[in-house]
C-alpha cells in the first residue's frame, strides 16, 4: 500500500466526524437494501409502498456517502468542525450541552419514530420538526420555525392522503 493510500485510510477511520458519516451511509445503505427487500416500487404504473423507502434509501445513501468522502478528504469546514467539536470536548463543551447535536438528531428520531403510532402523524411531526430546528438553530425567531414546522407537517400530510393515498396514524383513532 503506497504512503499516500494508507494516510488516506488513517484519516478514513482515524476521525471522529469521518466514523459518524460512515456509519451513517452503512446504515443507509441497509435501509436501502431493506426497500429493494419490499419488491418494485411501480406496478401497474401506480407507486406501490416500496417507493418511497427506496426513493428514501437512494437519497440517504448517496448524500452519506459523499458527506463521508468530505471528511476523509479533509476539507477545511471538516477540519474545522473537527477542530472545535475537540476544543469543547478538551474544554468539558463548554457551550452547556450534554450530548452532541448528532447524538441528539439520532435520539430525537428514535423518540419520534416510537411515539408516532402513538401519538399520530400530525403532533410527533410537528413536536419532531420544531425541535430538530430548535436544536440547529437556535431560540430566536421560534415563531417563524412554529409556522415552518406547521407548514412541512401540513405539506407532508397533503402528500401523504393525497398523492400517495397513505392513511397516516391519529390522536384522535
């Protein structure tokens, strides 16, 4: 193995942001694999359920894997990101938070993915949406990123009911 393949490789797996990226394109990649498990996504010339798990798993893959390929080259936000996740772990993350946002993002899925049989679509994905942009974002302006969330969730339910005839669990039964 030439020199510049093997610290490229270092680098690969040497990183923590490198590791996150590629654990999440594996998982991608398993979810993609689970959809191709579903059978085709078109029959008949109307969209069956596989579509958009497979349309989901092609998307998450590729956007992993070259968010991956970013940070084993090294770009300079990586390093940078790199750099400082490591100053507040040296620094005991001094900006007060327990988890990374990361970390977080992934927790927040979990929860919305267990609650949302429960709860219904319209209140976890509003709960879910409002918080993931609270989380990346910030207090300020959190009346505008209400109406945001309320927005991609009433888009998101014309979608489903309308165009993919997907009845979407409810609060109410």
């Amino acid at each position: 193995m030439s020199r510049s393949s093997s610290s490229l490789l270092a680098r690969a797996l040497g990183t923590g942001t490198a590791r996150f990226h590629g654990v999440l394109a594996l998982l991608a990649l398993g979810y993609l694999i689970g959809g191709l498990a579903m059978g085709p996504p078109l029959e008949a010339g109307k969209l069956t359920p596989s579509f958009f798990p497979l349309l989901i798993g092609m998307l998450a893959t590729v956007l992993c894997a070259l968010q991956w390929w970013s940070s084993v080259r090294g770009t300079g936000a990586n390093t940078l990101a790199d750099a400082s996740v490591d100053a507040d772990t040296k620094e005991g993350n001094a900006s007060g938070r327990r988890f990374s946002p990361e970390l977080t993002l992934m927790l927040a899925t979990l929860v919305y993915v267990l609650v949302f049989q429960w709860l219904g679509y319209t209140l976890s994905t509003l709960v879910y949406v409002l918080g993931v942009m609270l989380l990346f974002s910030g207090l300020g302006k959190w009346l505008s990123k209400v109406a945001i969330a309320l927005a991609i969730t009433a888009v998101g339910f014309v979608l489903f009911n309308q165009v993919f005839n997907v009845r979407l669990p409810t609060l109410w039964g």
